[in-house]
C-alpha cells in the first residue's frame, strides 16, 4: 500500500515538474521539407591542404543555414503521431528532405536542435 502510494507520488511529481525526463533524450525525425536561407554563417581559421601537391593555405568557408519541417518518427522509421510536425528548425547542417535526423529537445522544449543526420 506505501508503495504503491510512493510511486504515485513520485510519477505525478516528476510528470508536473520534469515533464523532460519523460521523453528520451534523443529522438529521430524525418525531414519533410529543407530550406535554404539567406543567412550566412562563417568557418574560420581553417587550413585548407592540397592532397596532389601536398601544399597548403589559410582560408574561410561562408556557408548558409537551413530551415526545416520535421517529423518525429520512431525506432523503424515509421511516423510518431505522438509529436506534432515540427517547423521552423534552423541549422547549419546541409539535408535534404527525406533524410533522417537525430534531434534533441533541449529541457523538454519543442525546439529542437539537429545533432546530425544518421540512416536506420
């Protein structure tokens, strides 16, 4: 009887004040439509090689950002009615749609973050 109250207890608290730790770290999501944006971002202080020549120089990479619309799928693929399409993701990863992304909903926010492309 306690501790089937203490369960209760504790799945109610974490649900109302850690509703996060209920969802997996990581997720995979489908994308359904990619974007590419006018913003531009830069990568310095590279050192770009020559592999026929075996020489090499300093440069920079200006590169633009991406907007997708995704959607959470589960472990096989198949789409997770539990989320909604999500819009408006930027990123500095450049996919295409269809592919598949490992995303993160930093604290629980349906925001999330692309960590990278992955394949099933």
């Amino acid at each position: 009887m306690l501790e089937e109250f203490t369960t209760k207890v504790v799945k109610k608290y974490v649900a109302t004040e850690y509703p996060h730790l209920l969802l997996p770290a990581v997720l995979l999501a489908r994308v359904i439509s990619a974007k590419k944006l006018d913003d531009t971002f830069d990568l310095q202080e590279l050192v770009i090689h020559n592999d026929e020549t075996g020489s090499s120089y300093r440069g920079h990479i200006t590169a633009n950002w991406y907007e997708y619309v995704l959607k959470v799928v589960d472990q096989f693929g198949n789409p997770d009615e539990g989320f909604p399409l999500i819009p408006s993701v930027r990123s500095r990863l450049q996919m295409k749609a269809g592919a598949l992304a490992a995303i993160s909903l930093p604290n629980g926010a349906l925001d999330p973050a692309i960590i990278g492309e992955v394949t099933l």
